[in-house]
C-alpha cells in the first residue's frame, strides 16, 4: 500500500471528521463561556455548569489581608483562596452613606427601598419589607408554638462553681486595672462583671455587693489590690444568686419563639427567607442552613441591654453551628452571626427603639461606654444618648452586618460598632422576629459544614448536630 | 474523477491540516482564557485581547441607587448601565477598617503594605511607594522644570467686577443667616468668603475690614441687615486687592510645577503611572489621561488651608477635563478628580503634616468647622485639632478617594470628609507630589472623551483640548 492510499483510507476520513466535530463543539463551547462569564452577575443560575456560582469581587483581589494595625509591615495571613471554595466570595451590600437610597427588586409586583442608617455598623432599613398580614401571621404561629422566657432567673440557674483560674489574684488585678492607678474603679469591675451572669449589672448593684461581702471597708467605692485579695472569684456570682432580682433587674427582659424556615415549614415562613436571600445576596444554601427564625415578645417594661449578637473571633474560636462538623473543642464559642435581619412585627404605641449606642462613632472604647455612672449599654436609662435609634413600625426590616469583611470576600473581625439594645417599652407589647445568617469566619469549617449538611439532607437520617436541633438548647444564650 | 479521488486529493489534505492546526490553536486560546479570566485581577496586561480588562463588582447588582434622603420612596435616578460602556466598573479598593493592613504586589521583587488611615474618607498610606533614588529624581525633573508660585497674590489679578446677582440684598442675607436670628455672625459670613479671592479670611481679617469700610458701625461683630445693606457686593474683594496681603495669609503658600507623564516622558515618570494605575486599580486608559504629576514645594512657613481637591457634583456640573469634547457649558465646573495619590519627596525636619480635620467624623457640618474663633480649616493655627494628621516621610504614597461610589460601579457624589491640607512647615523644606485621577461622574462623557483621546492619539494633530493643553493653564486654580 502506498502512503497516498493510506491517506484516502476510510479510517482516516472517520478522524478527520471527529476532529472537524470536536473542533465544532469546541468553538461553541468557548463562545457560550464567555457569553456567560462576560455577562455581568444577574442570571448565573441559567449559565453552563463551569460558571461559578459566585462571582469574585474585583477589589483587593491582589492585595492579601492582615489583621494586623502597627504601621510596620505586620505578618500577613495567608491567602485563603476563597474563589476556590465551593462557596466563593460573600457578597456585601454596598452602603455608600447615611442616607443613601437604594431601589430593591425583592417581589415581582412591589418596589422596595433600602436606607443606609449607619456605616459602622453597615446598618440597612427596609420598610415595608412585610406585610401587615405577614406580621400579623408570624406573631399567630409564635403563639402557636408557646413562648418561654427569653432568659432564666438567676436564682434558677444550676450553681456551676467557676473554677478558680490559673493565675493569681494580682494579676487579675493588674489585668482589670486598666488606668494602672492600683485602684478598682467602678467601670473597671463593670467591665468584668458584664461577662458574667444574666443579671445586670449597674454600679449601685455593684455598691450594694460592696456592702454585702463588706468588700469595701473604707467605703470608698474603689477596691484596693487588699480589698480584692480578700473577695472570692465566685462572690459576685453566688451573692447575685441568693438575692433574687426583678425581671426589670436582667440583662434581657422578653419571651420568645424558635420558628423553624427550612422545607416544609409554612409558606409565609419560607416565603420570608426566600426574601432574605434576596435581600442579603448571601449563599442560598447558606441562608437556608442558618438558625430558625426567632420571634421575641417585649411586654410593657421589656428591654434587652445592649449587646453584640455574635463574639469576636480569636485563633481558638469555634462557632456554635460548626463546632460538631469540624470535631473542634474550645472553650471559647460563639454563634458567628455574620447578619442580623430584625423584622417589626408591630408599630410600638411607646418605647421600644432598637439603639445603637455607638453606630459611626469615630472610636470605639468598651471603658468609653461607661462614664461616670452613665452606662451607655443601659437601655433602661439611657437610650435617649445613644448615637441611633430607630423606631418600630410594621413591616420594617433593619438589616446588619456583625462581622467585617475580610477583604477577601470572607468574613472578618468583629464589628465592634454593631453593639446594639431594645430600649424599655413604656406602652404595650412590641414584637419582632430576627432572623440570623450563620458563617463560619474559618471558610473551611463552612464548607465542611454544607458538604455534611447535604449529604444528610439528601436522605439519610438526621444527624445529631442538624442545624435546628443544634439550636433547640440554646434558648437561653441566644 | 470519482468522490472517492477528490477526498484523497492533496487539497483535501491541506484543508484538514489547516482545520487540526485551528483546533490546537483554539484549544491553547481557551485554556489561556480560562487560566487568565479565573486568576483574579492580576496581570490582566498577559492576557489574550478578547479578555474584559475591568470585571463587574457584583455587590448592587440589583439595587438602584437614588440620591434622596428622604425614608420615604424616592424618585430614583434611571440605572446607567456603565456595564454597557467600555469603561466596565471602576473598582474602588476595601478599606474594612482604620489600621487594616492589606499587601500589594506592585513590584516584581519588593512586597508593599498599605494601611487604612480612615474610612471617611476612604484613604490609605503606603510607606516607601517610592524609593530614595526616585523622589531625588522627581524633584530634579521639577527645578528643571522650574517651579511657579502656586498662587498669584490678589493684588496682581486683573479686577474683574463681580455682576450684581439678580437677587436682591435681603435674599442674600437670608441665604447666608444660616440660624435665621436676622443678623450675620462671624462664621456666617466666613462661609460666603470660602468662595472669594485667594486670601484666607480669619475671624480678624473680617473685623479689620468691617472697620475700614465702616461696615459694623455698633461694632458688635454682627451685621444686621441694615449694615448689610450698605455693603456693595464687591467691596470686601476690593479692599483686600487695595490693602496687601502676605504670602502667609493666602489660602495656599507653595510652588509647583506640572510634569508630563504621557508616553515619550522620562522612564522614572511613565514608571510612576504604572505604579498608580496598579495601586489605584482603575482603568489604565482613564489614568494615562488624567493631569500631569504636579510637584509642590513648601518652603519654611510654607502650608495650604484645608480645601477639598475636586468640587461637589450639582445637575450642572460639568468637567475641566470632558467639557469640551462633550461640548457643554456651565457657570459650575470642577476638576473631577476622583482620586488623589500624595507622595512624600522627602522627610520633613519640622511640621509639613498632611491634615484631615474631619477624618471618620460622624457627622458633616460646614458651620462646625468654623467654632467660636476657632477654624479647624487653619492649617497654621488649629493643625493639633484635626482628627488625622499624617507625617511626611519619604517615598511614602496617601491615597484616598475625593468622590463616593454611585453604587453602581461609577462615581457619586463628592466626600465631604475629603477635607484636607497640608500643616504650616516649621523647619526645611517639604517636597510633595500629586497625581489626581480625572473622571467625570457623567458615564457617558468620560466614554466620549476616552474615544476622542484615543482618535486623536493615533496619528492625528493635537486637538485644542488635548489633556496637557487643558491643564496648562490650570495653575492657578489647581
């Protein structure tokens, strides 16, 4: 056979055609690529599998983020490499300035517009983000299921003595003086105490312990590093707990409700999250896998002090809904409330604000807080200095941000800013319902979490941490 | 001939070949696509030609932004749709908070750290943005270039009378009573003077001329409206033109000269540009077209009072930069400068700061800039009261955005906390440079003009309004 032959064959007619096809194929399917991935970020769900899910966002893309705040070159963290999650990056609402107007398309046949309130914390409000009818039904259901007490009494509390710590009394000492004049101001015990138990704690309260425990002999309102010596770590605890106290007298006054949102829940419930997916441009998978929605009825007198929904992170922090899934132990945990979603569920004939004390503030200072004998945290006394407050109305969604972006489309530190309270209602009922969009600030921990999540999701038996009986318990922290 | 001959013609041959070397080449341009397009932002420069050079920000993708301010629904502005312009999205950097440290490759083989100094405005520093060797030659290329005073005295400027505005003198001083109590305090009328000659008016300056043009008779300080009356609209101008001012009481007492950046200028000139057009991340076409570097030169006493570098956007507002190609004219033009690049030339021996009074200020008010006797826009008396000040330090870059963003990926409107200026120098000299970034927050005028440039540039004769034609009778102004 000649080499010319071999070239007119049948065979080599069949390859030239596969690679004519192939060829084909393969223009189509470049063009459709850059048809769907030049197209801006509406519509990625009609895309081609490839296109991902999240689209990265351009800014700092090249810069790698450090939390460090010397203006010496810190040590930078390594890149997370967030794109290559299956999650990608966190969309974050853009807020430009207080008082800003932003159109939102949430329903086919309403319009609805969102207002920057704040921009530390970056604090949206969206009224008429429900209905009258919508309200209305979600206070019916939190009925129906029965509210219980936002909190426990102290006095009800199982007495867990606390361990008396490793290291010695002069040094808490030491640790708590932050003026270093070797004296115990009031605000620098309240600092401690606000760790401490569900009681609040004012500096009359802490005066009346003084006189209890005789721990301040000389009567000075100020504890010496000998006065100290003498208290026991669990005095405070145990004196509070034998002295019962007023409702009025807790950090948080109210009852509430855990609804759960996930499939199969009622339409108005998942309607409602369908909504705030809409709203927060977050992960579906992620919102749809975050606590139930909490319902909270403040009666005439409620408050709840102010108080940040969810802890700052440090390295050994584990977050409430992935501790399980990621088989970490820590004492320290928190909920990792990236966004707080607060819906008024009823106009409030008096009272009732929700106030950020220190929304936009140019510093921020826990000891700032507490001035002489003004507590800023206090939103039985003083809501009127705080720097926000907002009012309920119907309907009205407010919307915020508890983390800092990590400026890699992740979460970050703690906002310090988003410290907010209920102020005391002073005529009728006030209801509300939050719901709280739950991430991991550790991006591998998230992505362990949503693989288990669907794996059991699809069929197999509910697992021991499935999301709502994770939070079932947790009546009392949240 | 039979089918079955022409097939294993030589022709045929070639055509398959052909097709097989199309295929592998298509399959390198997408796997170069794909490789270029999924790598984040960097190094857009490598990529193939068909490759978007400025991705969508996806935050916002659904909003509409509106100006108003009112809770209520307002009018919104119609959407842009700058993603259809050439132009793409300008990317606007995350400053997540003030002390945020995020790291830059801007050179091949030196790491860069930028750190978030405020977030209102939204200003970063780099330290050693520029070497020894760089700003010793950038100060040369100025002294050959010879230095200008950067502003003429008053009494040099040609008198042009001010028409007498067509409304009467009760309207103005109704404008001007800002809290309406019917007389003219010293801060209300110091905020009409901002806008006059390049004199800087003190508390002082009012009085003196209060009393040679006998214009407080009962010398309280105040002006009623009687006295008002009295006064010809020109008559302050006119008595500091007649009345000589000191260097030291202009608004601004420096030199500078304009350095040409564009392409044939020296290596250490177009070697800066690239370097702001990677920190900046703003399209490199916009940035090639924007002002020339201006060097300043602050001799011992030397300061600028604080101003804002671009002016606010109003309806009619129209560009120093775009006005003539898109053929508009107005009584209000501005420079448009969206952002501002400071560089440090060298370490000044004593004062030289760069201030920003009202740095993450919650609040923005024009009259509290101007407290009893106590102007915190005075840059050689109340430079200690600015909330952020900044040491000059050689080689190091500020950079900060004079605009917010429009939420739609454009530029909004001005950021009054942009206020800035630089401190009276107590010892040596102090050598800064600028670079000003132009756009103009109209979309399609900057479209306009990127396509009038770039005609213009491929071969054709300079067109009157070619960028440094434009600029170089701008300083005065600038």
């Amino acid at each position: 056979m000649s080499p010319k032959e071999s070239v007119c064959s049948r065979s080599y007619f069949l390859v030239v055609m596969v690679f004519v096809h192939v060829y084909i194929v393969n223009v189509i399917a470049l063009l459709l690529y850059v048809y769907y991935t030049g197209e801006g970020d509406t519509g990625t769900a009609a895309g081609p599998a490839s296109a991902p899910p999240h689209r990265a966002t351009p800014a700092a893309a090249t810069a790698t983020t450090t939390t460090g705040t010397a203006p010496a070159p810190p040590s930078p963290s390594l890149p997370k490499h967030h794109n290559l999650s299956p999650l990608g990056r966190l969309q974050r609402l853009e807020g430009i300035k207080v008082g800003h107007v932003q159109r939102l398309d949430l329903l086919p046949n309403k319009v609805h517009y969102m207002k920057t309130l704040s921009m530390k914390p970056l604090l949206f409000e969206v009224p008429s983000f429900l209905s009258e009818e919508e309200c209305k039904l979600i206070i019916h259901l939190a009925k129906l299921k029965g509210l219980q007490e936002s909190q426990i009494m102290p006095s009800d509390l199982q007495h867990e003595a606390i361990d008396e710590m490793d290291i010695s009394k002069e040094e808490i000492f030491n640790l708590l003086d932050y003026n270093q004049d070797g004296q115990l101001q009031m605000k620098e015990v309240l600092t401690l105490l606000r760790f401490g138990d569900s009681t609040w704690i004012t500096p009359e309260t802490v005066q009346e312990i003084y006189t209890g425990l005789k721990a301040d002999p000389d009567g000075n309102g100020l504890l010496s590093l000998e006065e100290f010596k003498q208290l026991n770590t669990n005095a405070f605890q145990t004196y509070l707990r034998q002295h019962g106290v007023e409702k009025s007298e807790l950090v948080r006054n109210s009852k509430n409700a855990w609804l759960y949102q996930g499939e199969g829940a009622h339409q108005i419930l998942r309607t409602l999250r369908h909504r705030v997916i809409k709203l927060t441009r977050l992960p579906p998978e992620i919102v749809e896998h975050s606590e139930p929605l909490q319902v909270v009825k403040y009666e005439q007198g409620g408050h709840y002090h102010a108080h940040h929904d969810s802890g700052p992170i440090y390295a050994e922090t584990s977050c409430f809904h992935t501790k399980l899934v990621s088989n970490v132990s820590s004492a320290l945990e928190t909920s990792c409330r990236y966004v707080t979603v607060l819906f008024y569920l009823n106009t409030v004939s008096g009272g009732g604000e929700t106030a950020f004390p220190v929304a936009d503030n140019r510093t921020y200072d826990e000891l700032f807080l507490i001035q002489n004998d003004t507590d800023l945290r206090d939103t039985r006394k003083n809501c009127d200095r705080a720097n926000l407050r907002v009012k309920p109305v119907q309907g009205t969604a407010l919307f915020w941000y508890n983390y800092l972006s990590d400026g890699e489309g992740w979460v970050g530190e703690q906002d310090e800013y988003s410290l907010h309270g209920g102020c005391v209602v002073t005529q009728g009922n006030k209801w509300i319902a939050n719901n709280w969009i739950n991430i991991d600030p550790d991006v591998q921990r998230q992505v362990k979490f949503q693989q288990a999540i669907s794996k059991y999701t699809n069929g197999e038996a509910p697992a021991k941490w499935a999301i709502d009986n994770i939070y079932q318990d947790l009546h009392v922290e949240l």
